[in-house]
C-alpha cells in the first residue's frame, strides 16, 4: 500500500501548538540554565525527598495543582452563577490559590529539572507551561487588587482571562505527566517476566559487580555476592536510567542519574528523589544458568 493509501492519525486540537511548543530551541540555552540551578538550590537532603514525594509515595506537584486550579476556577464559577453578594468568597478563593501557588511551583519544578536534561521537548514544553501558569497568576492577582478596590467587574474579567489561560497551563502540564511521563514510576508497564526465564550463565558474572542484561526485553541488573545473586529491575523508577551505571554502596544500589537509593536485596527505597522502589526478581540456579521472575509472586 502507498503512502497516500495508509491512514493517518487524526490530530487532537492542541496537538499543533504543542508540536509547536516541543520544537522551539531558542527556549533551550535559558531551561538548560534555569534547569541546572534548580537542581542545584534543590539539591540537599531532606529538601530533595521532600519536594520529589518520597515521603508520599507519587509525585507531590499534581495533588497541589488540584489546590490552585480547583480555588482559581472556583472564584470565576461563582462570578459566573453569583456568589454571596459581597464577593467575599472570591477574594478568598483567589488568595487560597495564590497562596498555594509557590508550594506547587516548586514541586512542579523540582520535577521538571530532573527531566529536562535528556529530553528536549521536555524541557521547551516545561518553561512555556511554567510561564503560563505565571500569567495566570499575575491575572488572578490584578483580579483580587480590582476586588479589594470595590472593582467587581474588572476584578470579574480579568479573573476570566486568568481561568481561560490556567487551562492552557493545565493542558501543557497533563501532557508532560501523562504523554511525557514527568513524575510517573518509569517500570510501571514493564515490570519483568512473570514465570521463571533464564537471565545469565552464573559463571559469567563477576563476584560483586553491577551487571546489567535484558531478560524477555526487560533490563535486569544482576549482583553476585558469594553463594548468592540478587537481582532488580535495572530502569530506574525515578527518571529511567541505567542502574547498573550508578554505585553499590553496602546494600544500597545508588543511581548515578539523581543519588536515588534502593535495597539491592529488595528493590526498597532508601531514599528519593524516586518515589517508587524498584521491582525487584526471584533468583534461582539451574544447572549453573541464572533463572528470575518477579518477586509479587510467592516463592516455590
């Protein structure tokens, strides 16, 4: 079938100017630093776990977002179906997601500077997201100044204006969690061979030495210690790389992307940025070949 036969995939929308977005590289040089200095000021522990989600087990910037849109979009709505009368509910509701907006901020771009430095249309779509969102709040923060001044109906526009482009902010932000996989646990949809599948020769693997190989097109990093072979998912949870290229440290496996630190007994997380452990594989020796399969099912 020619080319002109063959069906193509019909464009949502948006899907244009986000194609837009992904392909400006003037916006690199300005990321590329910006990215580089949040990673810095953001780099020293507990801070790093804190504002990552380790603590929480996900990412901590979407449960925030619902903060500051759910209080922006809430204060238009009621100036669309009528509040109180006094338009005191509105001036708080805007404050609330002013307020909440430097906490989301953060998160958001801790996240983001993580991400950006191996993926380009990250990093472009990132800094067109954050400063949409920064215009949504300076048209939010005239809103409330108007309000306070006895201007309902400038404060009522230009919160308007404010809530039309926090959803082009919003819509930028779905696409890098949900189509880009900022802040998504990286093994979700692959967590490795579910029955018993040869991995390696276990005369082949060096005593005490990271080894990374692909089981069933799952990356696998394997260690021998004496008697004994353990075995993790090698895809770091956190942004994906190679585990098998960071250090081992006692029984800590330590990521050489952003210091994550998972059990290499158990796939456990030790400590963030990841917020997800590493899924980690039975092991067993037959006839000198290494066999794994996922350690969710109970032992044989």
């Amino acid at each position: 079938m020619n080319n002109s036969g063959m069906l193509r995939r019909q464009l949502t929308p948006l899907e244009p100017l986000v194609k837009q977005v992904e392909g400006a590289a003037a916006l690199d040089e300005p990321a590329k630093t910006a990215g580089k200095k949040v990673r810095s000021l953001l780099s020293a522990q507990p801070l790093k776990d804190a504002v990552s989600g380790t603590w929480l087990g996900h990412a901590v910037h979407p449960m925030l977002t619902d903060v500051v849109i759910g209080s922006f979009v809430s204060a238009t709505m009621l100036d669309v179906l009528g509040g109180d009368g006094t338009g005191t509910a509105q001036r708080r509701l805007i404050g609330l997601g002013m307020a909440a907006y430097a906490p989301t901020a953060l998160t958001g771009v801790n996240d983001w500077a993580d991400t950006e430095i191996s993926d380009d249309a990250v990093r472009r779509t990132g800094v067109v997201h954050a400063a949409t969102n920064a215009l949504a709040l300076s048209l939010y923060a005239i809103s409330l100044r108007a309000r306070r001044r006895g201007a309902d109906r400038t404060g009522t526009v230009f919160g308007a204006l404010g809530a039309g482009v926090l959803m082009a902010g919003g819509y930028l932000g779905g696409h890098l969690s949900l189509t880009k996989g900022v802040g998504a646990d990286q093994t979700v949809f692959d967590r490795g061979p579910t029955d018993w599948t040869r991995a390696a020769d276990a005369s082949q693997l060096p005593e005490g030495r990271m080894t990374r190989i692909v089981v069933d097109d799952t990356p696998v990093l394997l260690l021998r210690r004496g008697e004994e072979i353990f075995a993790l998912h090698d895809r770091c949870s956190h942004r994906g790389c190679s585990l098998s290229d960071g250090e081992l440290e006692g029984d800590d496996v330590v990521c050489a992307c952003h210091g994550s630190r998972f059990d290499i007994r158990s796939g456990a997380l030790k400590q963030g940025p990841a917020t997800s452990p590493q899924p980690a594989f039975q092991v067993r020796l037959v006839d000198e070949l290494v066999e794994i399969r996922r350690l969710s099912l109970p032992p044989s």
